[in-house]
C-alpha cells in the first residue's frame, strides 16, 4: 500500500491528459429520468419571438479551458488592509484638564462656541454609553466630527453619536467591517443600534441608518440593505428560508447605466434575493438534486480515467464523505464543499488488478473572462480541488500512484460546462445535503418570463445529467 495526501491549488491551470479509450469493471448508470418540465405553459404571456429567442441561446456550452479565471482571491479578503489601523485608529488621545483648557485647545478661529458646546454634548452622551458599557477600555482616539455627528475610539469599540441616532457602539468584525465600509461616511450611515444579539443565539447584528452588518463565525461580517433586506426582513430575518446574508450586496454593472434603475443581488445560506430600483424578489431555483450530482461528478472522472488509460476503471460509484458548513470570509463567506470518495482499477490483464482510492474534497465555483466590466457575461461551472488523498495498492501501485497524481490532479480547475450570459445566473450553491442549486434573477417586472426562462434552464441541467 502507497498513499499520499496533500492540498491542491485551484488556481492551477488545467491541462489536458492523453487520450485513451476506457473500460470500466462496471457501467455508468445515470440516475432515473426526470420528466422535461412544460416550458410551454406560459405561452399565451410571453411573446413568441421572444420565447425563440430564449431557446436559441440557453444552450450550455463545452468551456474553454483557457478563458476560466478563479474567482476565489489568493488571500481571505478581496482588499489588502492593515487591520489594526481599521481599529485603532491613528490618533492618541491626550486628556484636558478643564472645559476652558479643552475650548482653548480647539477653538481655533472657525469653529463656532456653539459648535464646540454641540462636540460636548456629543462627548457627555459618549462618555455615558462607555461608562455604561464597561468593557470599551481606554480611549485611543480623541472625539472627531463625523457629519452630523460625532465619533471616539475606544480600544474594544467605536461610540459614535449624532443627534439624530443617539449613542452606539461598534465593535469586533462588524467595525472592521463598517469602517472598510467608509463608516458613517458610507453607505450605512450611523448606527442605530449597539451590537446585538440575534433570536437564535447565534449570530450578531448592528442596524445603522442605511441597512445593517450581520455576523456569525461560520459567515463573517455581511451588509445587507435596501429592497433586499426590506424583502429578508419581511421573510424573518435570519430564521427565515434564507439563512444569514453570505456576501455583501453585488452591484450588477450594466451597459449605459444613466437613467437605468440599479440592480443588486444578495446571496444568502440557502438562496438569494435580487432587486432592481426599490424592487425585490427571490431568486428563482434550478438544481441538481444530491445524487444527480453525484452522478454528475462520477461521470466526470469516467472521463478523465478514460483520456489517461485504457485500462483505468471505477469500481462502483462517486460516494459522499463529507459536506462542509460555511467558512468565515470578511467579504464573502466561504462555499460549502463536498468531500467524495471514488475508488478504481487498473486492469493488468491476467494479473490481479491494481487498485485505487481517491479522496476528494471540492469547492464549486463560478469563473468567467473578465474581458468586459459589464453583466451579462457566460459563466463557467467550474470544479477546484482543495484538498486531496490517493491511496493505491497491487501490484505496480508506485506507478499508478504516480500517473494518478501527475496526471488527474492536475487537470484541476477543472471547467464543467458554460452557462450562457442569457440565464441571467447570479450564483450557486452547495445544499447541506449534498445537491447544487442555479440561483437566477427573477423578472420584477414581469415574472413569467424569469419563470419561462428557469424552466428552460433546468431542462438543459437534466440533459447534462443524462447524456
């Protein structure tokens, strides 16, 4: 017996094995039919021109390999940032003696007394929330105007006031989050809430003026506002269907924006939630169930083996040992991954045969060339492997581990299929049961188009599963 294990890079590029034929001890099986969903219902709504027009592009497509760029950064956040300066912020705060002495200090000619009475009262209401508080620690930075209003830095916390939203505090991920955010001067504005404690006991929450940061250690820290989190709230928040917010709002960038309503789309644990001006929808679902991808995957590696040798086979199927919850991101969360277990032969003819196990561990991703800054673009179903394990036994094992692994893993990204821009596919997702869900926009404008045009997208996932 010779094994080894070690972690596969996804940002590798794919490269092609030779081509063979291939035999396999047993058949492919493809997972019992499904029947073709009727994209005919809603014909007397939509337009027929446009119906042939839909049907004409939603064709998946075979990718080229060349063109797929990873979306995963090779570090845990899109932006470099020097953390403690987020914080803790540069300034040292240096203690007055008296009102006079602090008036004296900063009263230099263009700030008006009723300006530095407006600061004090501002500090008084600080200094209470503080006091109150008891964990804040000691100031790091002297109270700075914000418009309208005010901020002191603590060394566990930001209190920022304004007269409007009261005292709050900021603190831990959320804060580092709020100030990459630009803080008050963003989007958010002040908050309106101290840091909270979510109903399920899980997660942590602040709401600000513009929308709100939630946060959980399998997440990180994720904006959600506008139209989306009006529709999240309205389905109950975090113990709704949706789960908690994935990733920050993604600003859909579109051709001569001027005069155009924005589009946004925020993911979510199990879903999706997309608007266009003040209007929001969920996201609408196709999807391969649990042992559809399965096959899926089995299929795969049935070619791969076949291009590598002839004389290589699976035993058996694809079986899952491992879904991953969640990982922690500070701009988006990371997916969930399948671990699978594929175990083979080569066959040495009169010879027992040389066996293998492959342990597997993949992360489902979306690539796409960034040849254009505007949606929307054809994306790739695209397969990484984060970590890996081959184990061979028999005669010869040295040698097919080798080949195994000089020439399966290296095929890795690997490119599955391409989705035509014409889906209007925002994202996917790994169910906790194993299957993959195509998240789509919706039509907000008129739905049985978006409803039409998922049919005809889950029609062509059944083809790829069947064929």
């Amino acid at each position: 017996m010779d094994a080894i294990e070690t972690k596969g890079k996804a940002g590798e590029r794919s490269r092609e094995l030779s081509s063979a034929k291939f035999k396999s001890r047993r058949p492919l099986k493809a997972p019992a039919k499904k029947a073709v969903i009727d994209t005919t219902v809603d014909d007397t709504a939509i337009d027929t021109k446009l119906q042939q027009q839909i049907r004409q592009q939603m064709r998946f497509e075979k990718p080229a390999p060349e063109t797929v760029m990873s979306p995963f950064p090779p570090s845990p956040s899109r932006f470099e940032f020097n953390l403690s300066e987020i914080l803790i912020g540069p300034k040292a705060f240096e203690p007055r003696d008296s009102m006079f002495e602090e008036a004296k200090h900063r009263f230099d000619g263009e700030t008006s007394l009723g300006e530095f009475f407006k600061m004090r009262a501002a500090e008084k209401a600080i200094e209470a929330k503080a006091n109150g508080l008891g964990w804040v620690g000691s100031i790091t930075a002297d109270i700075d105007g914000v418009e309208p209003g005010y901020v002191t830095r603590y060394e566990h916390a930001d209190i920022y006031y304004s007269a409007q939203t009261g005292a709050h505090e900021v603190h831990g991920d959320i804060r580092a989050k709020y100030n990459a955010l630009n803080g008050p001067k963003g989007v958010l504005g002040f908050p309106v809430t101290d840091e909270t404690v979510t109903p399920d006991g899980i997660g942590r929450y602040n709401h600000f003026q513009g929308g709100s940061i939630y946060w959980t250690s399998n997440t990180g820290p994720m904006m959600v506002r506008g139209a989306i989190r009006d529709l999240w709230a309205s389905k109950g928040w975090e113990l709704g269907s949706f789960g908690y917010p994935v990733c920050d709002p993604d600003y859909k960038a579109i051709a001569n924006p001027v005069n155009k309503p924005a589009e946004y789309a925020s993911v979510f644990q199990n879903g999706a939630i997309y608007s266009k001006g003040n209007v929001s929808a969920p996201a609408l679902i196709a999807e391969l169930l649990p042992h559809e991808l399965t096959h899926l995957i089995r299929k795969t590696f049935d070619q791969a083996l076949k291009q590598a040798d002839s004389d290589l086979g699976i035993d058996g199927g694809a079986n899952v040992l491992n879904i991953t919850n969640w990982g922690y991101g500070f701009w988006a969360s990371q997916k969930r991954m399948i671990t699978y277990e594929i175990n083979g032969f080569h066959d040495n003819g009169i010879l027992p045969d040389t066996t293998f196990r492959l342990e597997l561990q993949f992360k489902f991703g979306l690539a796409w060339d960034m040849q254009s800054f505007t949606e929307p673009v054809n994306k790739t179903l695209t397969i990484y492997l984060n970590r890996w394990k081959i184990s061979t036994s028999g005669l010869g094992h040295g040698t097919l581990l080798d080949g195994l692994k000089n020439g399966l893993i290296a095929k890795f990204p690997f490119a599955v299929q391409t989705i035509p821009a014409e889906a209007l596919l925002i994202d996917i997702l790994i169910t906790p049961q194993g299957g993959m869900q195509f998240l789509l926009e919706p039509d907000t404008g008129f739905p049985p188009i978006g409803v039409f045009r998922r049919n005809l997208f889950q029609n062509q996932l059944n083809v790829l599963v069947e064929e």
